[in-house]
C-alpha cells in the first residue's frame, strides 16, 4: 500500500525536521498491512498525541518506524465523532502510517467509529485489549477481554464490519488477565473475528509493567495464528528488535517506554547530547505552542526525563533525579537548552 500526505487535521505546528518525499512514498513491508518497516511505535496514553508521535516521526523516515497508533480512543455508547478522532489523529504529515486505537466494548459503538475512522483516511484501526486501568476493566473494556475470549473476537468482527474490507484491523492484547496459560485461545479469538495482525505484550495484566518478561509467550502466539504477529515487552535497544524477532519469530515488534528513553530506537542511529536535548527542547514548544501552562510542559517533558537515555544526557541516576527534583522549571528548560546548541569548535 502506498502511503500519500493526507489532509492536515491539526493546528498542531510542524516539526522541525520533515524527512524527505522518499520517505513518504515508502511502500508497505506486509502484504494487507500499510507497515514501511517491522518497528511500530505503541500506543501510549498521555504521551503519544501528535506532540510526542510527531516528533519521533520526524526523526525516521518511513522505512525506519513503520507504523504509529493514537493512544487508546474510548468508546462508551455510540461511535467516537469524527472530530475526536481528528483531536486524537492530528495532522498527517509523515510517510509512516499512523492507526486509530480504539477500546471499548459496545457492538455498535466500534463499528460506527471504525467505519468513521476509515471514512476520514485512516489506514489501520486497533483493537485495545489490554488496558489494565480500573476504568477500563469497570466498562468490561480494555484487559477485561483478557477473560472473554468470546467477546473479544466479537468486538473484533464488530470492526471487521465496520472497515467493509477499506483497512485493516489490528488487535493488541496481553498474555492473559492474571494468568498466561491461554495466550494460544486469545490470540485464535482475535484470529477469528477477522484481525489482520495480532500484537502480544507478552506481560499479563497481573504483571502490570513488571520487568522480567517471558518472550516465549510471543512465540507460542505466533505458532498458534497464521495472521501476522507483533511482539511487544520490553524490547528497549534497537539490538532488542531484530532479537525479538528472531528468538520468538514475530514479524514486527511494538516499542513502548524504549521509545520514551530513546525515541531514535527504531533506526538505531547514535544521536548526540545536542540532537538528544534539541528533541526535549522542541516537546516542551510544541507542548506551549498548544496552550499547556509552563507547570504542565515541564511535567510532560520531566515524564520523558524519567526514562531518558538518548544521547548522553542524563549522566547518571543521580543527575536523573536532580533533573526531576528541579522545582524551578526555567532552570531545568535552561538546562535542556544550552545542552541543546550545537557544538562549537574552539579555534
Ligand atoms: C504510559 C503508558 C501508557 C500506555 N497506554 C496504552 C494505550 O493507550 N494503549 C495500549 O494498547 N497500550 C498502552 N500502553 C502499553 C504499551 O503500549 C505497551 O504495550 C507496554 O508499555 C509494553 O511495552 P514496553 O515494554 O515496550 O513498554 C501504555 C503503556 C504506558 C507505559
């Protein structure tokens, strides 16, 4: 599939860096699946809106990060207004696709707001089962399927319905609700409602964001679907993902907070302590250019700084923490600015 620049939803600025018109005619990796390259970017709340999503974008071209979703969209009653999905999917501007996440559980409400994504150009639609978050679990929504084989292929042929066959939909869950023993029967329900491609975050929703994690998991979902499957959990360096998929077979991987220390993982490319601050410097305008207050895109770019590894910045754990316990947020933007001028060679 061939990705084109699509109408700009947003008044969001543009990035500084736009890759180039190469970048944006890159063609897709799997067939029925508008990917440019195995590493996708997940789907975070809070973090990947267009603010964040874009400025990784404009670091890659297509052929480096194949693939971004909005954070989770939520559907309650009826289908999700155009005009919050538009909120949610920004401007387009870059060759690298970017998907709707939607969760929710009403039959009707997912179909009407998959059929409104693909009516306003989005190329791929996922599914949310894995939100462990009370609010999502109360609506039976998010992991709750983790415990409803049956309604999560439901929900998924609910969408399947509502793409009319225009794009593919995408399910996203986790190994199991408290348990792992059934990774092979969720992923076949999601198989079976008509899922293009299946992503495992291999962690089960007991296990919250733990640390250790069994890729095994990944594997078992692989060998159980013949659909296409992205491997998600922990896969922080950009060595991670190729390693991924050869120890699990997976045919894409998903990166989380990697991406939140290092947003350059999915090309791997060393980056310098300026190019490093330069991007902490440009979320924070972008974050004021949007109308959060000076106390709101210091506490969005700190949330950055607690994963940072990108470029040499954060010099230690101790620096770390200073950065974080900086109470004098001009300071800290000071900080991140001066690291941000380029190099000057002394004559
Ligand atoms: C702050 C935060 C917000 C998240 N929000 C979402 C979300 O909106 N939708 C979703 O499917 N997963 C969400 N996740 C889960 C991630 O997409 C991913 O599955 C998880 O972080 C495991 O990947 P990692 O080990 O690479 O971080 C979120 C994770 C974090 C840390």
């Amino acid at each position: 599939m061939t990705q084109t620049r699509a109408r700009d939803h947003s008044d969001a600025p543009a990035p500084k860096s736009v890759p180039g018109d190469s970048a944006l005619t890159a063609g897709a990796l799997i067939e029925g699946l508008p990917f440019t390259s195995p590493w996708l970017l997940a789907p975070m709340e809070g973090i990947t809106a267009p603010s964040f999503r874009d400025l990784v974008l404009s670091r890659h071209a297509a052929t480096e990060l194949g693939g971004a979703f909005t954070e989770f969209v939520r559907v309650i009653d009826g289908p999700v207004a155009p005009k919050e999905l538009r909120k949610h999917l920004g401007a387009r501007r870059f060759g690298t696709p970017v998907g709707v996440q939607l969760m929710g559980k009403n039959l009707d409400g997912v179909e009407g707001s998959v059929r409104n994504a693909v009516n306003m150009g989005v190329p791929v639609v996922d599914l949310n089962f894995g939100c462990p978050a009370k609010g999502a679990l109360r609506g039976c929504a998010g992991a709750a399927a983790l415990k409803d084989p049956t309604g999560l292929e439901t929900t998924t042929a609910a969408a399947v319905r509502g793409a009319e066959g225009r794009v593919p939909i995408t399910a996203k869950i986790r190994a199991g609700f408290d348990h792992a023993r059934d990774v092979e029967v969720l992923a076949r329900a999601a198989e079976a409602g008509g899922a293009s491609m299946l992503t495992i975050h291999c962690r089960t929703r007991r296990e919250g964001y733990c640390e250790e994690v069994d890729w095994t998991r990944i594997e078992r979902a692989v060998q159980a679907v013949s659909i296409p499957v992205a491997g998600n959990g922990s896969a922080i360096d950009h060595s991670d993902l190729e390693r991924m998929r050869s120890e699990t077979g997976c045919a894409l991987v998903m990166v989380g907070r990697g991406a939140l220390a290092n947003p350059w993982v999915f090309s791997g490319k060393q980056i310098t302590r300026a190019e490093s601050a330069d991007f902490l410097v440009e979320y924070h305008d972008v974050l004021m250019s949007l109308g959060s207050s000076a106390k709101g895109a210091i506490g969005r770019t700190k949330q950055l700084l607690q994963h940072w590894t990108a470029g040499g910045l954060v010099e230690s754990e101790e620096h770390r923490i200073r950065l974080l316990r900086e109470t004098d947020g001009e300071a800290l933007l000071h900080f991140l600015q001066d690291a941000a001028r380029p190099f000057e060679a002394t004559p």
